[in-house]
C-alpha cells in the first residue's frame, strides 16, 4: 500500500505583543470602528411542556435518546462540589454512531440535555475542557473558580457533550479523523441544531437567545464557534481560551525539556524528575519578586499586579532574583541554569533557529501557584505527551514511546510542523480543526449583533494570556482599532488555568454578558471577589493578609483596575483606568 503524502501547511507562527501598524498590517480586514447595534430583543420566559415523552416529539436522524427524566429541584455534584438546580428534565443520548474505518472503535457524540421547568427563554451550550470524552453535567458555567450559580440554575437550558468520543479512550481517538475533526468543531456544530430542536418540542417554541461558553479547551470551542457558528449564537463567553491548542501543548513539551536540564532528581523509572526542576519555595521566591517590582503600578502594593504590561519593563529574572553559588539551593536565589530554564519558558517555545512556535507568558505573581505547579511539570508527560502524539500530529505518532520518553524525545525542529501537516487520512491539520478560522474575523457574529466577552487568567500556566491580548489586539485592528462595541477581553491578575492562584477568581461573567446581548449594557467591569478561609468553595491560594471576600474590578483591556482611594479591599476604590504611558 503507497504510504500517503503528507503535506506542510507554511511554517508556524506564534502571536506577538507587536506595534499597532504591525498588529493592523496583520489583521484579517481593517475597517471603521464597529458601530454598536441596537441590542437583541430580550428572551422571554416559558413553562416545560413534555419531558418523559420527548424521545418521540424530538426524533432527528441519527439522534438516539437513551433517557428522558423528570428531576426535582435539589443538587447536582460536579468535581465534588453540590451544586443547586431548580426542577428540570434530564434528557440524555448521542448522535451519529458509527464504527471507524481507520482504528475499529465505535465512536458517537453523547450528550446530556437539562431542561428547567421554569425557563427563560435562553439555550446555553456547555462547552468542556481538556481532551473531553466525560458528558459533565449540564449547569452551564458563569465564568471563575468556586460559582455560587450556573445557568441551569439561571433558568437557561444547558447542553452538555463528550465531543465524540469516550474518556476510556485517552487520546488514541485521534487515530480516527472524524473523532479529530468532532472534538475540534463538529460536535457543536451538530449538538446546537439538535438542542434547539428539543427545545422546541420541550417548551412549544425555539430559544429566543442562543449562548455558548466555557473555560480552557471550553474556551477555545467558544472562539471556534464566534467564527463558525456565528450564526447560531447571540453571545459568547471564552474563559482562558486555549484556542492555540496544538501550538500550546507543543510549547507544554518544549517546558518539560527545559525543566529537565535543571532537575536535581531522576524518577523510579531514570527519568529527570521535572518536579525537581524548582522548589515551591523557589517559584514564591520568583513571585515575591515580581510582586516587589510591579505591584505598586496600579496605585497599591497589594498583593495583585493589575498592570501586566508595564510588568514587562519592570521585572527582569536575570536582574531582580539573586543568583546562586555553585551549589547553593536555599530558596533565597536561582542558579544560573534555573534562571535561563524559566526565562526561556517565559519567552515562549522556539525551533533550533529562534523561530517561535507559541507565545510567550508575562511574569506574575501566580507562578508560585499549585494549578501552575500541576501544569508546568505534571502535565506534559502525561495530558500534552498524548495530545500531541496522538490527536494533533499528522501521521499520529503512535509508534513512539509515550510519557515522559515522548516529552523529551519530541524535536521542535523536526517534530512541531506535524501539527500543520495534512495527508491522504488526516485532511484536516490540527492548526485547522483545532482553531478558529481567520481567528480575528469577527465580522459575521458583529454584524448579526451578537457580543462576545473573553476573560484570562494573567498566571495562566498552559495558555497564554499574551496570546490572547494578542489576539484581542488584531480583532481591535480588523475593527478600526476599537471592537469594544462586540468584544471585550477581561484579564484576571493572578488567576491560573480558570481558577486559582492568589487572586479574586469569584465572578459572574455570564449575566454580564447576557445584559449586554439582551439590554445593551455594555460591562465597564466585572466585580470579582477572593475565595478565602469560610467561602464556600475557598481557595487556599488567597494570601492570609486579605479579606476573605476580598473584591476587585475585571477591567476591560487595555485598561487596569487602579486604586483611587478608600478601603483596599473592595471593588469600589478603584477605577478602571488607561495604564499611565
């Protein structure tokens, strides 16, 4: 059998913090700041009129209901944690089963569908994080760590997905270029039709207001949708977006090849010890430094850097953390190795001839976090290893030994470009089903009047919040040089991957964005509030010098929340400012 031909896309690029002529040379189309449209009509509430029976009012082909129930109003745990919803019918299944012609699996698209009994009007699609595979249970997530609400809760009706392929399976679903092409967009593009029309067998009319959000791999599916399901959804929500996904993960395997030169210890199996590579009391040494170069930027040292971008002038590694004596490791200094393996990671991962393949990753305070902690040096041999091996490479690179072995082995001169390779298979490169199309073009989700909110945690570890300012930057460009009118990007100082860190990661971006689509209300700020001791679902990253409850404003970039005067803990002295040149 001929061995098929694989075919290189142009050489990878990584997004840059570049000058605004060079931001609009590169982006889609450049035009006159967009206009606002006069908002959306506001959805209108309604009363479930079938449940147990809607496997026969709601037949689509290939759609199967496995289950329609009615459910009472009380809670639903969700990663350990009770979450409240109202009275609701429970309707589960899957579309288009099939066996593959390429690995023997059978694959389908599971859902779950969860149906209020008193409803308002509104359809929330749930988009999932990591590799998916799980059906998460339907409540529709608001936006940050630890939510006291959901939509489900809301009165939305919410969907659920395992984006065509089961959990069991680990990453080897993308040896089957369909289960690829599910997990990258068509799972959402085949659930919404189908949800829509349960809504309207389950309600006696459609979704006045169509919504979809999620944080992580969620977010990204988001991003996907606002390019190629514009038409379908009047608002999106994109937490963390990991919408460079391939390109992510391969920088994931770039970190643990630096992290592996400065590993002091090895593994059971002679493997360098990534975990080694840096003490958590030497990664608080690195985030007491920033905190001591940038913290005062925004009118007060408080334990949060609000301004990231002036960060970048501010704090340098080399310069601000003492370097060690020739094997000193105290936690009071780096060495030089340590140094350059950070600082390296930080600039983004390069090929052999300097030419990057990601972005790089703003200093902040959070560096000293768990989730960073977890992502940095757990996660490449393990989630990013299989991922690149597996789903994002064309051929897969299945013959390889996995793990660690795979990690370190990965060449970004040789092994990277695989990610925008097609062949007679895989038609479809990873750089394509994974991200957004002309990423920056939102022109058909505008003109329809639709409103997009993008949130970042600032000490993302796996997904760079500069890749995303750097996005927001060309959509700011194809738009004039202004797209707030349908788009605004929220940094979070101190959050990590959608949660954690030393930060104020409790906020409801959702009703925001809902104000914004159906009122017009365009969100100025978004209150944020700290998880500490006595919360409800308290986060043991919030230093012990805050108020529990601390509050603080999510400023639309580019401006910074900023200290005007008063009590240092809440939201309401400071200001959401342009940053000082």
């Amino acid at each position: 059998m001929k061995k098929p031909q694989r075919r290189f896309h142009p050489a990878l690029c990584a997004t840059a913090l570049g000058a605004a002529a060079l931001l609009a040379a590169c982006a889609s189309r450049s035009t006159a700041p967009a206009a606002p449209h006069a908002p959306l009509a506001a959805a209108r509430p309604g009363t479930l009129q079938a449940c147990t029976d809607l496997a026969a009012r709601a037949v689509l082909p290939g759609t199967v209901y496995t289950s329609a129930t009615e459910v009472a109003a009380g809670t639903v745990t969700v990663g350990g944690v009770a979450m409240a919803a109202p009275a609701h019918c429970l309707v589960q299944g899957r579309m288009n089963e099939r066996t593959s012609p390429v690995d023997g699996q059978r694959y389908a698209i599971g859902f779950e569908m969860r149906l209020p009994v008193a409803w308002n009007g509104r359809f929330f699609y749930q988009a999932n994080g990591g590799l998916d595979g799980v059906v998460v249970p339907a409540l529709g997530g608001i936006g940050g760590g630890g939510p006291r609400s959901s939509a489900l809760q809301m009165g939305f009706a919410v969907i659920s997905s395992d984006a065509g392929h089961a959990g069991s399976m680990g990453p080897r679903f993308g040896l089957d270029p369909q289960a690829r092409l599910d997990y990258g967009y068509n799972a959402v593009a085949q659930l919404t039709p189908m949800a829509k029309n349960l809504i309207a067998k389950a309600y006696g009319r459609g979704p006045d207001r169509s919504y979809i959000g999620g944080c992580s791999n969620g977010g990204r599916h988001a991003m996907v949708a606002a390019v190629r399901s514009a038409g379908q959804y009047d608002g999106v929500l994109a937490g963390d977006p990991g919408f460079n996904l391939p390109k992510a993960a391969v920088a994931q395997l770039y970190g643990a090849q630096q992290y592996a030169a400065v590993a002091s210890a090895k593994t059971p199996a002679g493997q360098p010890d990534l975990q080694s590579a840096f003490t958590p009391a030497e990664l608080k040494l690195v985030a007491d430094k920033v905190l001591q170069r940038c913290d005062a930027l925004d009118g007060i040292a408080d334990g949060i850097v609000s301004d990231v971008n002036a960060c970048r002038t501010r704090f340098d590694i080399q310069r601000d953390v003492p370097t060690c004596a020739a094997g000193t490791r105290d936690a009071m200094c780096l060495s030089a190795p340590q140094k350059n393996a950070l600082a390296n990671v930080f600039k983004g991962a390069r090929n052999s001839a300097g030419q990057p393949i990601y972005s790089g990753f703003p200093f902040d305070a959070g560096v000293s976090g768990a989730n960073w902690r977890e992502w940095k040096f757990a996660s490449p041999p393990t989630r990013d290893a299989g991922a690149v091996g597996f789903i994002f490479s064309t051929p897969p690179l299945a013959d390889r030994p996995q793990g660690l072995p795979f990690a370190l082995g990965f060449d970004m001169d040789r092994d990277a470009p695989r990610i925008a390779a097609t062949d007679g298979v895989f038609r479809e490169s990873a750089l394509s089903f994974m991200t957004p199309p002309d990423a920056a073009n939102l022109g058909a989700l505008r003109e329809r009047g639709g409103r997009m909110i993008v949130y970042h945690g600032t000490s993302d570890p796996v997904f760079s919040s500069d890749d995303t300012q750097a996005w927001y930057e060309r959509v700011r460009a194809a738009n004039g040089g202004d797209a707030s009118s349908f788009a605004r990007y929220f940094p979070v100082p101190g959050m990590n991957h959608c949660a954690g860190g030393p930060t104020t990661d409790q906020f409801d971006m959702l009703s925001a964005l809902v104000d914004w689509v159906e009122q017009g209300k365009a969100p100025a700020s978004v209150t944020a509030s700290a998880r500490g001791a006595g919360t409800p679902v308290p986060n043991a990253e919030v230093p012990a010098g805050w108020a529990a409850q601390r509050t603080r404003p999510l400023c639309p970039y580019p401006q910074v929340a900023t200290y005007t005067g008063g009590d240092t803990e809440r939201a309401d002295s400071f200001a959401c400012k342009l940053p000082t040149p």
